[in-house]
C-alpha cells in the first residue's frame, strides 16, 4: 500500500464525517454491521491481542436492556438509533494469544500480570473502537460514540459471569444531517504536534 486514498474517501472518514444525534428512521442490516467487524480486525493491536468486544444492539428488547444505564441526556439518541453498539474489552484476552500469536508465548507475559493486563486491554480495546467508527463510516454509516452510561449496569446486564467489561458506546445508523450543529473547532498542528 503505497498510494494515498481519494480526497472523498479522507473527508468521509475525517474531515466531513460527524458526530450525530439523530437518525433517519432507515434500518442497518446484519450483513453491514458484519462488515463493519470483518474490515476493523485487521487494523493493529499490540501482540495482535484484539481485546475488543461488540454487542450490537438492535432489537427491542436489547434496547430495554440497555435503556437503564443510559444517561437522560443520551436517552433519547440511543433509544432512535437504529443500533448502539457496546464496545467491549475481555480482560482474559490474553487465552486467545496462543491462537491470535502463536509465534512466542505471548500468555504468559500476561498471566499472573494484572496491571499489564489492565492497561493493554484498555489501549488496546480503545484502539478497536476508533478502528470500527472507521470501518463504519468507510461503509457508509454514522456513528455517535458518547460516554455517558453506567458502566457498571450495561456489565451486569451484558457482561455477567465473564471478564468482559463495557468501555464505550456508539450510536449507529444514517444521521439526519439537517440536525447537526456547527461543527467544533479542533486545535491547529502548532497547539497539539511538536517535529523535534
């Protein structure tokens, strides 16, 4: 891969792509939120430890089952979406390394190593997340990744009985456009990079 991508395909993924609020009422099928996952997995994770997690949710009753943990302030775009997704990181990643990196003994570098674990299924997971808003989007769908929700009610309703634990969450669909808000500004090269 030595050629850049299309100036279209840049402001698709970064410079046109928005945060939405609300959504038209035009569903997505499984066959794209698949998608979605089979162009994310490919992109790096240290180890290729692929922590990550996703729960689509999309029918009625996973909506209730979330609906609990959802902020006000959230409730209304989450419950309109045509899917949330949760993403997820399994703190027993580390199992499947043997699978996933079979050229050392990647477990045990793991085993018996909590904060190591902690910290590379947060970044790494969280790295997942910014992959799938890409992959997404690269689909043709938008996202609303918020916070904003209890952590704590979407394990237990989702997560029971396992070392997976909720990160984020991302609202996914087609956005109304007509809705949007200015966009925010972002820093300039010279408020957030140093060339040194």
């Amino acid at each position: 891969m030595t050629e850049s991508i299309s100036q279209n395909a840049l402001a698709q993924l970064f410079s046109e792509a928005r945060t939405h609020n609300f959504w038209l009422d035009k569903p997505v099928s499984d066959a794209l939120l698949q998608e979605i996952y089979e162009q994310c997995k490919w992109a790096p994770t240290s180890a290729n430890c692929s922590p990550a997690r996703f729960v689509y949710v999309k029918s009625e009753a996973a909506k209730q089952k979330l609906k609990p943990a959802i902020a006000e302030s959230n409730l209304e775009k989450t419950m309109t979406a045509p899917v949330t997704v949760i993403i997820a990181s399994d703190f027993a990643f580390y199992d499947k390394l043997p699978q996933l990196f079979p050229h050392a003994d990647a477990k045990s570098w793991f085993v018996g190593n909590q904060t190591l674990i902690d910290s590379t299924a947060n970044r790494n997971g969280s790295l997942q997340g910014a992959y799938f808003i890409l992959a997404a989007r690269a689909l043709g769908l938008d996202c609303g990744p918020m916070s904003g929700f209890n952590n704590e009610l979407v394990d237990q309703a989702f997560f029971s009985g396992t070392r997976i634990k909720s990160n984020f969450l991302i609202n996914l669909g087609y956005g109304d456009v007509d809705k949007l808000f200015p966009r925010s500004p972002r820093l300039t090269f010279d408020e957030a990079c140093q060339i040194q």
